[in-house]
C-alpha cells in the first residue's frame, strides 16, 4: 500500500480517538429519564400502600423471576419498603414495652418470620445478581481470549506466503469474526482496538494491495459509515435521551471496526459524522443541566411541602371540623406532591419518607380522634333519646305550669349535650321538636279555652256584684243573712279569673257584702269568735265549755314551753353557713309555734265569753253562731281569693 493510503487509515485513527474513546468511556446509566424516574416514583408510591406480607409476595416473586434489570430496580425499593415498615412496627413494639412498665434498655428487637422470609427471598436475588453480573463479566473475560486469538491470527497472516487471495480472504473473514465478539471490560477495550487497528496498518504495508482492490474496500468502507452517519442522525429524532445515548455508544463502536475510507471522503464523512455524535452528546448534555436544574427545584419544592405538612402537624385542634380540614389541606398537598417531578436520586427517598411520614402520624392520630368522637356521639345519641322519651312522655301533659318548666329543663339538657352522626342529629331533633310542639300547642289551645271562659266567669261574678248591689234588706234578719250567704255560695261557686280581674272583684263585692253587714248592725269580730268558739266545740266531740277551756289552756302551755327551749337554743349557734341554715330553721319554728300560741290565746278568749254569756237565749246564740259562721266563710272566701 502507498503512503497516501497509509495517511488516510492513521488520519483516521487519530480523529477518531477524539470522541469514540469519550462516549465509550461515559456510563449510560448515571441519570434517569424523567419517565423512568416517574415510573420508580410510581412503584415506590404504590409499595408504601403494601402490607409486609404483600412486600414479601412481590420479593418472592421477583427472587424468581429471570430478568435481571428488573430485578435490580424493583427488589430495593421492595426491600426499603419492607425496612420501613418493619421498623415502624418494631418502634411500635418498643413503645408497648415501656407503656407497659419496662426499661426501654431491656427491649430487644427479634426478627419475625416475616423478616426472615424476606431476608431469604432477598438473598436468593442478590446471588442470582451477582451470578448474572459473574457470568457477564466471565463471557466479557471470553471475548478478550477470542479478540486475542485474532490478534494472533493476524499476527500469523502477516507471515503467510499463501497468495493474495487467499491471504485476502482470510483477512476478510477474520474482520467479520472481530465485528461479531461482544463486549468486553471496558479496561480492554482501548488496548485491544489499538492493537486490531496496528495490525491492520501492517496487513495493508504487508500484502500492498493494489490501488484498485484499495480503493474498492476503501469505498465500502465509505458507505459503511454513510450509514453509520444517516443512523446517528436518525437518532436526532429519538425523543429519549438515554435510548439515543446507547444507540449513539454501539455505533462508535461500530465505527471504530469499520477500515479507512478514501481520504478525499475522510474529512467530510468524519465531520458529518461527529457533528450528529455532537450534537446528541450536546442535547444529552443540556437535558442532563436542565434535569439537574429541575430535580433540585423539586427538591425545594418539595423541602417546602414537608415544612407546610410539619406545620399542619403540630398545630392544635379541639374540634373534628379542624381535623376535618387540616386533614383536607394536607391531601391537597399530597395532590401537589404527584404534580411535582422528580427530585435527585440521592435525594428521593429521603424526601419521600419524611413527607409521607408527616401524613401518616396526622392520619394515625386523626384516627383515634375519630374514634373517640364516634363514641362520645353515640353517648350523645343515648342522652339525646332518653330526652325525647322523656319529652314524647309530658307531651300529653296538662298541668301547664309545672309541665311548661319541665320542658325548659329538657331544653336546657339538649343544648348541654353534644353532636350526633348528622343522619342521626335531624331526626331526633324532629323527634324533640315535635314533643315540645304537641304540648305547647295543647297549651296554647286550652289557654284559649281558659280565656274564653275566664270571660264569662268575670261576667258572672259581675252579675252577682250587680245583684248584691241592688239587693234591698227586708224586716227579717234571718232571711237577709241567709240571701247575703246565697250570694256568697254563687260567688265562691264561679270558675277561674285572673289574679288581677280577681282581686279587683273581689274587692268591690266585699265592699258591697261590708255595707250590708253594716246595715244589719253584724260585728265581723264577733262573728269570727263566735265561729271560733263553734269550731273549738264542734273539735272538742261538744265537752262543758270550762274543760274546752282547760284542755286549751294546756296545749298552750305545752307550746310556750317549746317557745322557750328553742329561743334558749337560737343563742348557742356559731356564726357560720352550716349554723346559719341550722339557726333559721329554728327560727321558722319559733315564728309558727308564736302563731299558733296566738290562735290559741283567741281560742280561750272565745271560750271565757262563752261561759260568761252562757244565759243568752238559745235561739239567740243559734243565730250569733249563723251569723259567724258567715263572717267565718266571709274570711276564708279573702284568704283564698
């Protein structure tokens, strides 16, 4: 081969070093895409909602599965699922233990049967890793011998006196065998592509191939890497970077294999060639800034989520609404979190368990919130039945007065008592409102009848004052008192009145009944001795007068010594809230017995007229008595209107 040749195989070589080398030697794999980094967010998302049995299902079935890449992204975010909630329930555990008396030093943490199957279905899949990783690195160890044994072979070619062709063929056939060994530890690589490549060089300054049979590999060489070329720029329209990225990784490799092309081509193909490389590693290089731009500000934004969900956490409540609500506001931030992309690897689950870790503790306690108040709503719903039976049972009441407190009571009981479940609360509330309504419906209803007829009695009573009024006296005083007596019974016989209606009739018909008396010459005081004297008797089974007088005269003596010995005791109580009530009581009964001894001081003054006017006529006495007796009714008809 000539030196022009020469110069365009070794022009070549050196500018491919320029970036074949670089991508070869760049780990594909160092930044996720941003669906793969949604896909692992959505599989670490869904592992936090299994149980540990679920976690240990999914290990167990990963441990046999044969796809290796799978394995390895699923197994840890299995197995940092199954660690997280393990130790939640080994933290649970401990907090047991010392609530129930014990040091938290003497707690030891023993794995169940859980965590043993688990640590064994993980182990298997690391040793079918490592064996896999093993058997890769072993068949790469191959490759190295077979590429070696080329070497040798082109070595030994170099020295053949076989013809032309035959040493071309071979040559041919060699170059195809090279193209077709896998991969091999990327240490080797650099190493042996200079090696295969210095050979090569050798082959061609060794057998001198003519300028035609040159030029003709030369051309197919070109339109190898025309090719390569159209494939590279096909790879501009691969939306994902990673894919691209390995694509672009196999095609320098490929292009490393493929010979010289003419060297009039060699400077244009190259730069067609390494501006397509150029500018997906450019965009590879740019997306990897802006991923990185992006994930940091998902980071922070996602910093600031946690902080908003720490606040939401520490802050107090004292009713369900609150809890209610905050734990609205932390869902809406979990809504926002799934609107956030991805954050750096280093950094995701870390950011991840400290959010989730916040909405777990404020759930777990809302829970037993809820619990406590679903309890106190059912005691709610006991107290608040037990008042609408007791209300549906006065509902049919009429004693309005007593009934009517009664009711107030109940009111003032149900506003006392707290909340029910809302599709209870209307209902009982109905129940309440409906008892209360009955009643004071009746009520109002029989206030109205009550009215209607208080009119005709006011009518009634005034009928009477009228006939009073106009009431003309005859020569006979029996029959007088006996009309004024009738008039008093018709009186006494008429329904109920207002107080007010009451008093003012009552008055004016007194006044009227006073005159009368007047007339017919009746002293009242009289009168209500002479009753007193007849009552005295009439109690008294109709004994001599001076016994009745005697036997009072005891009893009166029997009360004012009692009088005595408790105005004797009033002096002895201490001044204090218990002997203030004490002293009063005692005071009550001084005043009564005071009462009584003064009705009995009337009594004996009665008596003692009696014996001395006890020659008056019979007859005369009969209608003294009568005429008492009156004046007595006359009295009890004041006291009791």
């Amino acid at each position: 081969m000539d030196n022009l040749n020469q110069d365009v195989v070794l022009e070549e070589k050196d500018n491919k070093n320029d970036i074949s080398e670089e991508i070869l030697s760049i780990e594909s794999d160092e930044v996720l895409d941003q669906e793969e980094q949604k896909s692992i967010d959505k599989l670490i998302e869904d592992y936090s909602h299994f149980s540990r049995q679920e976690l240990l299902n999914e290990i167990t079935t990963l441990s046999n599965s044969e796809n290796i890449e799978q394995m390895k992204m699923r197994s840890n975010l299995v197995r940092n699922a199954f660690r997280d909630l393990t130790q939640k329930e080994i933290e649970q555990k401990k907090k047991d233990f010392v609530e129930a008396g014990n040091n938290e030093e003497d707690f030891v943490e023993e794995d169940d049967n859980l965590t043993i199957e688990f640590n064994k279905q993980y182990a298997i899949y690391k040793e079918k890793r490592q064996k896999y990783l093993d058997e890769q690195e072993q068949i790469k160890m191959e490759n190295v011998q077979k590429k070696n044994s080329i070497l040798e072979e082109l070595k030994q070619l170099l020295d053949s006196d076989e013809s032309l062709k035959d040493i071309y063929d071979k040559f041919n056939k060699i170059q195809e065998r090279w193209k077709e060994i896998g991969q091999v530890p990327r240490a080797e690589i650099n190493n042996l592509w200079q090696n295969y490549h210095f050979l090569i060089e050798k082959f061609y300054d060794k057998v001198k191939i003519n300028r035609e049979l040159r030029e003709l590999d030369l051309k197919k060489n070109l339109d190898a890497k025309i090719a390569l070329c159209e494939k590279v720029e096909e790879l501009l329209l691969e939306p994902s970077i990673n894919k691209s990225f390995k694509a672009l990784q196999e095609i320098h490799q490929k292009w490393k294999e493929i010979g010289g092309v003419p060297q009039d081509k060699n400077e244009e193909i190259w730069e067609r060639f390494k501006k397509a490389s150029d500018t997906i590693n450019n965009r590879r290089q740019q997306y990897y800034e802006s991923i990185k731009a992006d994930l940091e500000t998902n980071l922070l934004a996602k910093k600031a989520l946690c902080d908003k969900a720490e606040e939401i956490l520490k802050k107090e409540r004292n009713t369900i609404k609150q809890w209610t609500n905050d734990g609205g506001d932390l869902s809406e931030l979990l809504k926002l979190w799934k609107t956030i992309g991805p954050v750096p690897q280093k950094d995701n689950e870390e950011i991840w368990k400290r959010f989730k870790g916040s909405l777990n503790e404020f759930f777990a306690l809302r829970k037993d919130v809820l619990k406590e108040f679903k309890a106190q709503q059912e005691m709610n719903f006991t107290k608040k039945n037990e008042l609408c039976l007791k209300a549906e049972a006065l509902s049919q009441s009429t004693q309005w007065k007593k009934t009517t407190e009664e009711f107030k009571k109940l009111r003032q009981q149900w506003k006392e008592v707290g909340g029910v479940s809302k599709k209870l609360s209307e209902e009982l509330w109905n129940r309440f409102q409906n008892a209360c309504n009955t009643f004071f419906e009746n009520k109002a209803k029989a206030y109205l009848d009550r009215k209607e007829e208080e009119g005709k009695n006011i009518a009634k009573k005034q009928e009477i004052i009228n006939q009073v009024r106009d009431f003309s006296f005859g020569d006979n005083k029996e029959e007088n008192l006996n009309t004024i007596k009738d008039f008093q019974r018709q009186w006494s016989e008429v329904g109920y009145i207002n107080q007010v209606e009451r008093e003012r009739l009552q008055k004016e018909f007194r006044k009227i009944i006073d005159e009368h008396f007047e007339k017919l010459r009746i002293d009242k005081i009289d009168n209500k001795i002479d009753n007193i004297i007849q009552n005295t008797s009439s109690s008294q089974g109709g004994k001599p007068s001076n016994k009745i007088k005697t036997t009072l005269t005891n009893k009166k003596n029997e009360l004012v010594a009692q009088l005595r010995t408790l105005e004797n005791n009033v002096g002895f109580f201490s001044h204090s809230k218990q002997s203030n009530l004490l002293k009063e009581e005692f005071e009550k009964k001084i005043e009564n017995i005071k009462k009584e001894i003064a009705l009995y001081d009337v009594k004996i003054k009665a008596i003692g007229k009696e014996i001395a006017n006890k020659d008056v006529n019979k007859q005369d006495d009969n209608k003294e008595k009568e005429t008492s007796n009156n004046a007595k009714e006359e009295l009890e008809d004041k006291k009791e209107e």
